[in-house]
C-alpha cells in the first residue's frame, strides 16, 4: 500500500455515485462505508511506520539529495525542463558512459556523492562528462538540447542557467568557506528561477509540465540497457512495447471513446467502472507533482491502467457487436 493511493480515493467515490444514483441513501451508507475502509487502510500504514521507526511518515531524501539546493533542482528538473524535452520510444542506455542519475536531475550533476566536509553533495565535475551514453547524439549536444528544453523567463535565461551549472562545477573543487558562499548564491539563483516561472508560465509549471511528465512515463520510459546482444535488445525492447507502452497508450486512447459509448448505451455500472480507473492517473500525478518523473512511479497505477483498458475492449466490443438489449 502505498501512501499515493490516497489520490485514488475521489474517483472511489464519484464511481460509487454513478453506480448507486438512483438511491442517494444506497450512496450515502457505501461512501460512508468506503472512507472508512480507506482510513483504515491509510492509517495502518502511517502507525505501522510510526511503531517500526518512532517516527511520524514524511517524504524523505537520500543524504545527497536532502538539501535545498538539490530539492529546487528536481523541481526544476520534472517540472520546468525534463517534461519538454523529446520523447524517444526506442532509447538504449550506456551505463558505461551515462550517469545513471540523468533522469533524476538531468544536466545538474555526474556523480551519486560528492564528500564535502561531514555532507554528501550532488555536484558537476565536468560540464559534459558523463552524458555520451545517455542520448544517441554527441554530449555536448545532449547538454544543449536538455537546456534549450528548459522554460526561461524574463528574470533567467538560458545564460542564467549555464551559470548554475558552472557554479555546481566550482563547489565540487571549492574549500569549505567557499563553497558555502556559492551554496548560498545557487539556492538564490534557484529560487528566482522558479518563482519567476511560477509567475509568468503558472499553467505550464502548475498543469501542462505535469501531464508532460505522464507522456514521457507512458511512450518514452527511462530507457533501456540491455546489453550488446542484438537478441537481447530485440527481446527487451519486445517487452517493453508489449508489457508497457502498448497496453497504456490504448488506455488513454480508448477511455475518450469507451466512455462515450457507455454514456449513449446507458452502462453506468461500466462507467463507474471506468472513473474508478483514473485513479492510476491521480496517482501517478501525485508522483510528479512530489519528485521527478520515473517510470518506477506508474507501479501504483499499473492495476487501474491494466483492468481500464480490458473494461474499455469489453464496452467497445459489446457496443459494436453485440446487439441484445442492454
């Protein structure tokens, strides 16, 4: 049970309305009956926590990662950049020659850790090292995609955040007084950034970026490394389409055209059916609005997806074929 099934809860409800509308008080008592069953659930989880650690659940960062500066990085990162750069359906990973990081905070770092006195750190050792492998086009060219991708504004352009990249380059070679001062100059850097794209893009940055950031979960994943066997290529890519791509993007595609025909044939048990399965939506969303686009975070959705697109092939088929009354 995750926590981020929470977001599943309000399409529980509207489903179980569309499925008891001709008896609000039917309504009334399985709402009644589904909040609790869902408080239940939820707060088991939050005191299960509490009791096995003895301390209260909250979102926590791994030790490089849990400072302000790295925390504005994935918010600019699978919010204002990654989301607009290009979808590749058919990407293979070097590991070899990639930072295994690049999807979590893109061009913003090369390393997991960087020991900076009795810290752990995030920073850039090179402008470009450690990104050949990570898209099929030169690294320096890797780099200038990723940034022309970014949302810029009035109060930061594209020079506003090559200097940041530069700045992470000179903390990872900086002495301790050093690299406080340029700490503190980053996080005022970053904070104008966001603010300034929160202002002046708020529906890109609050709504589209997000929607954005399914896409890239749904065709693009994280790419694959499958090795240098053309057979395990074919295999893993095989997989990948047939397991992952295929079976969501029909879910998307169809739930428009499923849940017309249910309209028009008057199936509200089906419909109810149907909303109930965009709690995989919700839940995926809560991800991106969290952290940063992976495709680790459509676990949670996978069951909905899965059980909305067979209850979509069933309505599209009995509205096509089967023609006994309903």
């Amino acid at each position: 049970m995750r926590p981020a099934n929470v977001f599943a809860f309000p399409f529980g409800i509207l489903a179980l309305f569309l499925l008891r509308s001709n008896n609000f008080g039917r309504f009334i008592k399985n709402a009644f009956a589904y909040s609790i069953s869902y408080c239940v659930i939820i707060t088991s989880f939050f005191a299960i926590y509490y009791l096995s650690t003895g301390e209260i659940y909250k979102l926590r960062y791994q030790r490089q990662f849990d400072h302000d500066y790295m925390k504005k990085i994935f918010t600019i990162h699978g919010n204002i950049c990654y989301p607009n750069t290009k979808i590749r359906i058919f990407l293979e990973i070097d590991l070899t020659k990639c930072n295994p990081c690049f999807y979590l905070f893109g061009v913003f770092g090369d390393s997991n850790e960087v020991k900076k006195g009795s810290g752990y750190y995030v920073l850039l050792s090179h402008p470009y090292k450690r990104y050949t492998g990570c898209l099929p086009i030169p690294p320096q060219d890797i780099v200038k995609e990723y940034l022309n991708s970014c949302k810029y504004t009035s109060k930061f352009t594209i020079d506003s955040l090559i200097l940041v990249r530069d700045i992470l380059v000179r903390m990872r070679y900086s002495d301790e007084k050093q690299f406080d001062s340029l700490m503190k100059i980053l996080n005022k850097k970053l904070d104008i950034y966001i603010e300034s794209v929160k202002e002046e893009y708020p529906i890109y940055f609050y709504f589209t970026s997000r929607i954005k950031a399914l896409m890239h979960l749904v065709l693009g994943g994280q790419g694959i490394t499958a090795g240098k066997s053309l057979i395990i290529r074919y295999v893993a890519f095989s997989v990948v389409i047939l397991f992952h791509t295929l079976p969501l993007s029909l879910y998307l595609i169809l739930f428009p055209i499923a849940s017309l025909l249910c309209i028009r044939k008057k199936e509200q048990k089906f419909l109810g059916l149907l909303i109930l399965t965009l709690s995989s939506i919700s839940i995926v969303l809560s991800y991106t609005f969290a952290s940063t686009p992976q495709v680790r975070y459509l676990a949670s959705g996978y069951p909905y997806m899965l059980w909305g697109l067979a209850i979509e092939i069933y309505c599209i088929y009995k509205a096509l074929f089967d023609k006994s009354p309903s």
